[in-house]
C-alpha cells in the first residue's frame, strides 16, 4: 500500500477551511493509503507561542484530527512532529539540497514576513525544508493538502529529485493531493483573504469547535455583495461564491443545484441555511473531540502510543539516506 502524508499546525483551532481543504481529504485518503499524519508543532514555533497555550492547542488539534475519521484500521498513525526526533535530523541534510534563491520564492514566506515583520526568523525561511523532511521520510506518494501548499510540495519534489540525481533513487517524489472545491475558503469577513485559524478576528473563520449558535451568527455576519442573487461569480461576488462552496461541500451538492435551490431566495434565508449544513456536517467531529479533550489521560496514551509507530516508521529512510550519504555506519 501506498503512503500518504500531512500534517497542521498548532497555531488555533482548525477552522472549516483546514476541514474542506485537507482535513477531509486526510481521512479519505487514509482508507486507501497508509495515512501518517502530524500536528506540525515544529513549524508552529516560527511564530511566537505562549507555552500553556499551546500546550493545550497541541492536545486539542490532536482531538480534532482524531475526531475527524481517519482509518487507524488500515493502518493510519497520528503524532506531534516534535516527537519524532528523524525530521529535524533529515532537515538538516536537506538544507544541504535546497537552494536560498528556491526559498526566497516561497509565497508564504514572504506573506508571514509581512505578517510578523518584528520576527523574520530563519525558521521562517527554512520551514520548507522541514516540511520537505515529514514527507520524504515516510516516502509518501499523495499528499493532501490546500492550495495555498502546494508551492511548498512542488519544492520537496525538488528536492528529492536533486537528492536522487547524486545518490540514486532513495526518495518517493510526492505529488499534492488538492480537491477541486474548497482548496481555498475564504475569510469570512474579508472573501478576498484565505480563511486561517490564527486569525486575531474570531468572525472571520468558524472553527472546527464552535457550537451551532456560533456558526450560524458567524455565517449571518459573513460580508456578501452588492445585488441579491445567490449566484456563483468569484470576481464579482466573492463572498456568495465562497458561502456557496461552504454549503455545497457541508451539503453534498453541486455548484449548480446550490444555485438552483436558492434562485430566487434572499441572502438572509441562504446564510442561516449555510450555517445549519456546516453545522451538521462538523458536529460529530465536534462531539467526538470534546470527549477525547474532556479525557487527557487517554489523549496523552493515544499520543505516546502513536508516536512510538511513527518513530518506527520514519527509522528506516533516515537510515538509508545516511548510509547513502557515506556517514559512517551504526
Ligand atoms: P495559520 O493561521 O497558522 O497560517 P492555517 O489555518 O493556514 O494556519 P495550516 O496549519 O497552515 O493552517 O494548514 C493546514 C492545512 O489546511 C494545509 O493543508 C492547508 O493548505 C490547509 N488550509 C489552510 N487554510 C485553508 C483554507 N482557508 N482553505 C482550504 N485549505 C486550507
Ligand atoms: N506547512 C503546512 C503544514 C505541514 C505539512 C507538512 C503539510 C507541515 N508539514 C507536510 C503537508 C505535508 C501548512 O499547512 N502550513
């Protein structure tokens, strides 16, 4: 079986838009795939974090991803990155195969340079490199993510390839996994920014464990545009568009009947209905999350457990990376 591989960040409680774009997509793959799956704490770090906070934000992502479905039968393994000492080791060989003029490209790194322009850390502008490691160390074929990471697997691809070209083929070179609807949910007050957890306005994203009434308020207050048609037009009407593909994926239905079934019908009554279809579709996931976060004893055995299989899992390629490499052997 083939291997797949992604992981988030602890920097808040996943919103909707890491559910549509990846979290989804994690879970279907995993039954096909063996799913190795991380809470990217490591990457977190390149933004400041107050250490109670993300102490908890760690568990409760670990909850939320547990929550969401993925197929442990066929195999699937969830861990904190941190824990697995083999991607910080892989990292540092790779930073050998990866050029500053290809990281100087990358379009988040020059977005977070922008957002946290008092903190423009070296972890920022390698993060890549250890995002290329969590992958290429699993030799994962599929990886699920949003389109806004895509630039970065395209990178790991690179990577492997220039590894391969001087050491034979050691690395599975990964392609991104992105669906067609909801790689990119906007920000609900502002449709022209990508939806994203760290969000300082709580409006503008509904997150993976709000309740109903939170939803549907925030769904009420989502920013629409002019005219009063529930029509599908990103340019023109960015923020319908983005309510219509929120409702189509909660709902199971196409671009065309969403439109279909509210021709006619004012934004008012279509906003309330988005938020009872994102509300039915994240409220297992959310019940199922608050009783792992409300058991920390069973979250902390689940982890270590789990961790100790990826650890297991990620041994191997190191090692041959290493013994490729020349380094001298253990
Ligand atoms: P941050 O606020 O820290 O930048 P984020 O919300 O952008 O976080 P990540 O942890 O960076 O989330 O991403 C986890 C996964 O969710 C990635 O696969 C990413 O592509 C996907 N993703 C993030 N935001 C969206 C979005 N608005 N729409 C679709 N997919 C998304
Ligand atoms: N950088 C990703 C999170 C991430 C990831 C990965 C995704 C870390 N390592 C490996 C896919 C594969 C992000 O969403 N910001």
């Amino acid at each position: 079986m083939k291997t797949c591989f992604s992981a988030i960040q602890p920097t808040g409680i996943p919103t909707l838009g890491n559910y549509l774009g990846a979290l989804r997509n994690w879970v279907n793959l995993s039954r096909e795939y063996t799913g190795i799956f991380s809470i990217a704490d490591l990457h977190a770090i390149t933004v400041r974090q107050d250490p109670g906070d993300f102490r908890r934000r760690v568990r409760a992502v670990y909850a939320i991803c547990m929550a969401s479905g993925l197929d442990f039968k066929n195999g699937a393994v969830l861990f904190p990155q941190s824990q697995v000492a083999a991607h910080t080791e892989l990292t540092w060989i790779l930073s050998c195969f990866t050029m500053y003029g290809e990281l100087s490209r990358m379009t988040q790194f020059k977005d977070k340079s922008l957002k946290n322009s008092d903190n423009i850390n070296s972890g920022l502008f390698t993060y890549p490199i250890l995002m290329a490691s969590d992958i290429l160390l699993y030799g994962a074929a599929a990886v699920p993510v949003g389109s806004d990471q895509k630039q970065h697997v395209e990178l790991t691809r690179d990577i492997a390839v220039r590894f391969n070209g001087v050491y034979g083929d050691v690395f599975v070179l990964p392609e991104p996994f992105i669906p067609d609807m909801g790689a990119r949910v906007m920000n609900l007050q502002d449709p022209k920014r990508k939806m994203e957890k760290s969000d300082p306005n709580p409006n503008g994203y509904i997150s993976m464990l709000d309740d109903r009434e939170a939803i549907i308020k925030k769904c009420k207050r989502a920013v629409t545009d002019s005219g009063g048609e529930v029509r599908y037009d990103e340019k023109l009407k960015p923020g319908i568009s983005n309510l219509m593909t929120i409702y189509s994926l909660c709902a199971g239905k196409s671009l065309e009947e969403t439109e279909r079934e509210f021709s006619g019908q004012n934004y008012g009554t279509f906003k309330t209905a988005v938020g009872e279809a994102v509300n039915t579709a994240l409220a297992p996931i959310r019940d199922c999350a608050n009783e792992y976060i409300g058991n920390p004893a069973h979250l902390d055995k689940l982890m270590n457990e789990q961790t100790r299989r990826a650890t297991e899992l990620a041994a191997p390629m190191l090692k041959q990376v290493k013994n490729a490499m020349g380094f001298v052997a253990d």
